[in-house]
C-alpha cells in the first residue's frame, strides 16, 4: 500500500485519536475510511456537476434548433 502524509489540526487529531480507542482501530485505518469516503462522495459530487452542465448544454441546443 502507498503512504502519504498529511497535516491535521490538533483537534481533530484528538477526535481521531479516541475514536481509535473506541472503535479498536489505527489512526491510519479511520484516516484511509475517511479519505476514501470523501474521494467517492466527490466523485459523485462531480459525476451530478458534469450531468448537469450536459443537460444544460442539451437544453440550449435544443433552445437554438
């Protein structure tokens, strides 16, 4: 698996902390949880963006036939 770092601000790095104590996990396998979740839900973000721009796009052409 690839590593990376990041910078988190202190707080939320307490948060992750005693989530790990309460869930049994690592740092690293909520923080992985996280960012894949967040990558997914932005994609998705951007699959209804571009939808959207296409329908918009569609609407216009059609507007000028």
């Amino acid at each position: 698996m690839a590593q990376t770092s990041v910078v988190i601000p202190d707080d939320l790095y307490d948060l992750l902390q005693q989530m790990a104590k309460v869930t049994g996990r690592s740092i690293s396998s909520l923080c992985s949880d996280f960012i894949k979740d967040g990558i997914y839900k932005e994609i998705e973000s951007l699959k209804k963006v571009e939808e959207w721009k296409q329908m918009i796009s569609e609407h216009h052409s059609q507007k000028s036939e």
